[in-house]
C-alpha cells in the first residue's frame, strides 16, 4: 500500500486519538533515502522490533515493505530477490509475492490445488510513502495510514530551489529516544563537539523556552542564539515521536537547519537520519557544497556523530540503573534553563507513555571497537560509501601495483641497462606509488572504524606550539 498524504487532508492525529497516550505505532517512520536503494534487489529493515523487507514494485512502480518472513516456512524473504516478473521471490522454495502481498506462484503444487488463494499465503504489507527523498513506512493500522500525515520538514516545500541540502544517516547504539534528547540540547555542542563543530569558548548561559507544547509535541525558542549571540536567534521544534530541527537564521551564513529523525530499529538502537539544509546569501558555499562528493562529507559527519557516540551508549544505560525515563526528573540534576527542552521531551514520553519499548531492558553494553564501527552502521548501507570504498580499494591496488614493478625496474635500468636516469626516475616513480597505496590505506580505513579519541580530548596546543 502506498500512500501521499498532505497535512492538510490529515483527518488522524499521529500517535492515535487517545488524549492520554501516544501510540508509536500509528506514525510514519523514515527508513531509508532514497538514493540508498537498490531497485534490483530486497533491503532488510527492523523497525521497532519488526524485521520488514523494503523491495521496488516495478508493476505499480512503488516501494514496499512486507514482514520479512515468508508464511510457508518463514525464511527471510529479504535473502531472495525481485525475480523476472517483478515479483519478490522467496529464496527457500520459491515462492511469488506480489505488491500487495497477495502470493503469487507456489512451484511445488499441482495446479488444481490453488493454495495461493488461502489467506494464510499473503505476506503482511505495510503502507509506505516517499517524501522529500526519504522513504517512509506506517507500522500501524493500514486503515489510518490514510489519514496520518507524513512528518516532513514543511520550510523544505518553500523555495525549494533555494534550499542546498547535506543529509547522511546512520544505525546509532543508543534509543531513539536517547538521540532525540541529546540533539534538543544545544547547550552540549561546545564542549562534546570541540574541535570537531564546536568551541568551548563558545560556551556560556543557554536560557531555552518552551512556548507551546501538547501530544504533538513543543516549539521552543532560544533568544540569543549560539556562540554568545553572534549568530542570532534560534527557533527549535519537536514534532512527536520521531523529528526535531532547530532554524537558525544570521548575516553571516544564511538560514541553516539541524533536522534530525530518529527511526526506532529495537530497544537500545535506532537510525538517525540527519539533514543540513542551507539558505546563503551568496551563490559560492552552495557551489561548494554542491560540489562536495556525499561520501566525503559522510566521512565527516560520522565522526561529528562519534563525539558522543559511546557516552550516549552508557549514559541510558545509568538511566536504567536508577529507575528508567520515568525516574529521569529525580535521577539527572537540572539546575539550568539549558536543560527545559530535554527536561519538555522527557515530560512528553512520561505523560502520553510514549516509550516505543516499554519494560524492555537494554542489551548488554557493546565494546569500544563496536561503538565505533562504521562500516556495518553506515557505509555498508549507503550507495555513495560502498561506491567511493570500492573506487579506493582499486586505486590502491594499482599504486601497488604500479610501486612494485618500479621498485624491480630500479635494478634493472641501474645496472643491466646502465641507464642511471631511468632507474631514478623509476625510484621516483616508487616512492609515489608507495605513498598513494599508504594514504589510500588510511582513506580507506575511515571507512571502517572511527577515530579512538575524540578531538575534543586531544591536548591542547600551546601559544608556543602553535607559533
């Protein structure tokens, strides 16, 4: 089932018509972008807990998601493939799903038996819609995807053309509602993103306001803005359960948005997907930022998310330790109007029961090694990674290649030929060779693991130093 819904044609409120509870289920999520997909073939998803299969539909020209189990002996139909006919084939024995779920073909029957007309045949499908290049699945009643909008960020319609977007994602080892908590609070950028996006001279009083607040979530505002107000005012809003930006607009850099939406995958894991978009005032850092490859700015987006990647991993977990979310106003000290976003995002989740897992326990802590592993948390996921991984893993082994026959031709032209030019500038040719295949090597290993210590812990350089 694919659905386009507008908000102004929304006639279900997200989260249900409960006044007292939000259901996480009765909303749409972000799974993947779009340009992350492959149309030849299935993507496994879990999203709250649900193992889901996103797949093309070439018939109807759509995505779908199904359970990612197929109903005759449940195999994961996310290890089949999309198949000649467009149909999502079951890689156990075969079996023919089509867009709706309905089964298709059952090769190991006679023809007269017919059991792709039982309904125990059908593979559960969920509704998906696809907005601002996101792909999105409703994981609720298929009757209410209908009329649930999609959370979007709306500024994004406006002058679209305007707008020069950065968006990356990744699987995060912390709870959707861990990560949304940590981006509502600006008041940590100086000190957790040193050196990376921030300064700690930058920091000082953060005296946020919540002007409106219900089940849909908060709009609040910062009056004076980051970096001690030299940037200007910044606007931030929560639309419940799954997305928040923050709208800052200033002379120096035009209007900037921090979007960010946190996709529940199960308890203590979740998908962020962040968007940067940018308004300037002048034609050039758009032309730059157009010119950037996704994959390099996605290796330095994921090691801005590698700040506070593995205390946020702990941190939820003390939580737990001391009683939970619903314990967070007695377990954590709040002394500052720094923390009244954080402190609005946790009184949501306790009053409209809004936790995704509720009495769920977080697995055991992971190791350092795993916190900081990007290839199975991002590139292994992202088209413009794996691409630009294989493109370097070529070129490195052609450097090598390349070093290793100058190296033996040095010899040769020295002594065999006697021509004492060409074996130094074979000689020259090696050192080159080596030094590509050494930072290729080094390229390529960010592609995999992130950096142990974060800039903000590396010593300081004196004034002498750094004269």
């Amino acid at each position: 089932m694919t659905v386009a819904i507008e908000r102004e044609t929304a006639t279900l409120p997200a989260g249900g018509n409960d006044p007292t509870r939000f259901d996480c289920k009765e909303v749409w999520y972000p799974v993947h972008y779009i340009e992350d997909l492959d149309r030849t073939k299935p993507t496994p998803f879990t999203l709250l807990g649900e193992d889901l299969v996103l797949w093309w539909d070439k018939q109807a020209e759509c995505w779908r998601a199904f359970a990612d189990r197929c109903p005759h002996r449940l195999a994961p139909l996310s290890q089949g493939r999309v198949n000649e006919a467009g149909c999502l084939e079951c890689p156990y024995h075969g079996w023919e799903f089509g867009g709706t779920g309905e089964c298709k073909s059952i090769p190991q029957q006679r023809e007269a038996n017919r059991g792709e007309l039982s309904p125990r045949s059908q593979v559960r499908s969920l509704p998906t819609a696809v907005r601002q290049g996101l792909l999105f699945v409703y994981p609720g009643q298929p009757e209410n995807a209908e009329k649930v909008c999609v959370p979007i960020v709306d500024v994004l319609e406006e002058t679209s053309s305007e707008w020069v977007c950065l968006n990356t994602f990744r699987d995060l080892p912390y709870d959707a509602l861990t990560l949304l908590e940590n981006v509502l609070d600006s008041s940590h950028v100086p000190f957790t993103h040193h050196k990376s996006v921030g300064n700690r001279s930058n920091a000082g009083p953060v005296d946020l306001e919540v002007v409106e607040a219900d089940k849909q979530g908060f709009r609040g505002i910062w009056e004076e803005g980051p970096r001690r107000g030299t940037l200007g005012r910044q606007e931030s809003s929560f639309i419940a359960p799954n997305l928040m930006w923050h709208d800052l607009t200033s002379k120096q850099f035009g209007r900037t948005l921090t979007v960010v939406y946190a996709t529940p995958i199960r308890k203590g894991e979740c998908r962020l997907f962040a968007r940067f978009p940018f308004k300037f005032p002048s034609p050039i850092p758009r032309l730059i930022i157009g010119l950037t490859p996704r994959w390099y700015s996605h290796l330095g987006q994921n090691a801005v998310l590698e700040d506070d990647q593995i205390f946020l991993h702990y941190q939820e977990r003390y939580l737990e330790a001391v009683g939970g979310g619903g314990n967070y106003a007695k377990a954590c000290y709040l002394p500052t109007k720094a923390d009244n976003f954080v402190l609005a995002f946790r009184q949501w989740v306790n009053e409209y029961q809004a936790d995704p897992f509720p009495g769920e326990r977080l697995p055991p802590p992971l190791s350092q090694a795993q916190l900081l592993d990007r290839y199975t948390s991002h590139t292994t996921h992202c088209a413009s990674c794996r691409k630009a991984l294989a493109t370097i893993q070529r070129l490195q082994w052609v450097s090598i290649a390349v070093g290793a026959i100058a190296w033996l031709l040095v010899p040769l032209l020295a002594f065999g030929f006697g021509h004492l030019w060409g074996s130094i500038a074979s000689g020259g040719i090696f050192i080159l060779a080596a030094g590509a295949a050494f930072a290729l090597n080094r390229l390529k290993q960010r592609f995999y693991q992130g950096r142990e210590i974060p800039p903000r812990n590396l010593p300081e350089k004196s004034r002498a130093q750094s004269g």
